[in-house]
C-alpha cells in the first residue's frame, strides 16, 4: 500500500523502486553510509535474523506474496524433472568404462545415499534456504550461500543449455557442432551458440508467466522421459547377458567410490525444490515430501538403467561417450540413439524449467 491507503501496482517507475534504501536517497546520505562502511560490514558479519523478521517484515517489503499452487505432487514430478538430465546418459558410461566396471550399479547407489543425505539437510528449509541461514548462521553465511547458489544457476544453465543444442543437432543426425556459429576466437571461446540463447530465453519466459502452467508443462515432458527410460531399461534387460557382469570389480571397491564421485554430478539440481517455499500450499509438509520421494524414485531408475547397459554390453566395449547410443547399435537397434537423444533432450529442458 502506498501513502494514501491504495494498493501499488506491480509496473512503476519511481526513484524509490530502484533505490529504495536511505543511503541512496541523496549524495549526503550516500557519503555518510560510505564512513560507515566498516561497521556496516562488521554488523553484518555477526547479525542474525529472527523468525518474526523473516515471516513478516520482509514480507511486508515484498509487498505482493506470490501464489501457492502448488503441492507436493508437483514438487516430486520437478525434482524429476529438475535432476533426470543429460547427466545419467552421459556419465555412466564414461566411468563404467574408465572407473567402476559392471560396478557402476553400486557407484550410483553411494552417490544416491549421500544424495539423500543432502536432501534430509534440505527438509530442514521448507521455509526458504536463505530465510533458515539468516536465522541460523547469519546475514554474511546467508549472502555467500545466496551467490553460490546464483552462480551454480548461471553456470549449470549456461552449460545444460549448450549440451540442448549438441542433442538436438544428434537428433537432426548431424554432428555436435552443426549447428553452432565458428569465429576467430581463441580455442574454448570460438564456438557461438545462438540456439542456446533461445532455449533459455524460452525457459525463462515460460517460468516467469505462471508458476502452475510450468509445473503442467514439466508433467508432460517427464511423462515423455518417463517412457524414454522405460523403453531403455526393458530394452536392456531384453538384451541382456549376464556374463558381461563378470568381472564385476575389475578395478576394485576405490574404482567404485572414484566413480560415485563422478555420477553424483547426476543427482544434482533437487536443491531448486527447496526454493520453491513461497509457491507450496503446505511447505513443512509438501517439500520434505517432494524431495525425498522424487530422489527415491530417481536412485532406483538410475540403478536399472546403469545394470541395464553393463548386461547390454561389456565394460570395455562401453563407448564412453555415447554409451546407450552405440549399446543399442550392438544389439540391432540402431534407431534407439535417437529415442536416447530425445530423452536427454527432453531432460535437458525441465532442468532448465526448474
């Protein structure tokens, strides 16, 4: 509300909106707040929140509350949709060739427990992970966490969105690079990818319209992935033969943990749930749920289909780059690459959602 009782609109155009402190509101303000710039910082080093702050006063800051539509179906179906990526057709056989053997299968159960590990941590911020650090360990460990989980957005988006496009290119059944732009710049940095740029200004358009209609969309793209891994589990039992098992440690239990090291990059993304307070219907009830039962689901699928490529094909025969495409090559099914690439495809894209 503003000074005469009406409620403010979301679109405006004031000083106030973009320098709402009073350090900001003149160029003596502004120099006094730079004197106290010490104990500023110093204040922030050791002050605390409280829970009276944080589930009121900043609230009323807000001004507008956002909507609660959501349940904790729709946060077990985005912690599907957020973790199940490129990761887990990638990385498995990459490190059941190099690392672990047939024994990839126990490398993503370690990496699955101490996964969940980290999402019972997470239960504990159904209410908002930087609201619980400001309360529990200060303003200073609240804003470094914040930045970090800024800059993992950024950079995982960034990289998620480029692998969108190397897909997509497979699916078109051209080579990687196809269809990004060459310069002259140096090796790492010559390869400009405006079809990455669209993907993620599509992401992000459809999330900010309606927190509810992405959840729909997320529903359908992981009801597709979810047949994708299906096909690609029952196919590779289909084709399975158990002496591929065999040695089942050739590089021994240190080749399982190295492995379990590598294939949790495969688990990562569940911590966006824990930010999702502020849209949850019941958030002490609903995100616990949703976290621990879309991680659940998700140790078991990649378990199956980790067994399901080391009984399709012998460890040492795993390509490490493209390991389900050239597995299902070896069984007759050539046309499978492009089912595998339409998974991760799709995968690729809710982890962008969310």
């Amino acid at each position: 509300m503003d000074d005469g009782g009406e409620e403010r609109g979301y679109w405006r155009w004031s000083k106030k909106d973009f320098f709402p402190e009073e350090s900001f509101q003149s160029f003596h303000s502004y120099r006094t707040a730079l004197s106290q710039t010490c104990s500023r910082f110093k204040n922030r080093l050791i002050s605390r929140s409280d829970d009276e702050n944080e589930r009121v006063e900043l609230r009323k800051q807000s001004e507008h509350d956002m909507k609660r539509c959501l349940m904790w179906w729709d946060l077990l179906w985005f912690g599907f949709g957020s973790v199940i990526g490129a990761g887990i057709f990638v990385l498995t056989g990459q490190e059941a060739h190099e690392q672990a053997g047939p024994a990839i299968v126990l490398s993503y159960v370690v990496s699955g427990f101490s996964a969940m590990l980290s999402v019972f941590c997470y239960t504990e911020f159904a209410g908002g992970s930087f609201a619980y650090l400001r309360i529990e360990l200060g303003d200073f460990a609240a804003f470094i966490t914040a930045g970090n989980i800024l800059l993992e957005s950024i950079v995982g988006t960034a990289a998620v969105s480029r692998a969108w496009t190397s897909y997509f290119a497979t699916l078109l059944n051209r080579e990687p690079n196809a269809l990004r732009i060459r310069t002259d710049l140096a090796t790492g940095f010559n390869l400009l990818d405006p079809i990455a740029v669209v993907v993620l200004a599509v992401a992000a358009t459809i999330a900010s319209i309606s927190t509810r209609k992405t959840s729909l969309l997320n529903w359908i793209a992981s009801a597709v992935n979810t047949l994708v891994i299906l096909f690609v589990i029952i196919s590779g039992f289909i084709h399975a033969n158990t002496s591929n098992l065999t040695p089942f440690l050739p590089y021994g239990p240190e080749g399982v943990f190295r492995a379990a090291a590598v294939v949790y990059f495969a688990y990562g993304g569940f911590d966006n749930i824990a930010t999702m307070a502020e849209e949850t219907k019941n958030p002490s009830r609903d995100i616990p749920i949703g976290l621990l039962g879309s991680m659940s689901i998700i140790t078991v699928i990649y378990c199956l289909m980790a067994l399901s490529l080391s009984m399709m094909q012998k460890y040492t025969e795993i390509d490490p780059n493209a390991a389900y495409s050239v597995a299902f090559q070896s069984v007759g099914m050539k046309w499978g690459k492009y089912l595998v690439a339409l998974g991760a495809l799709k995968g690729m894209t809710t982890v962008l959602l969310v």
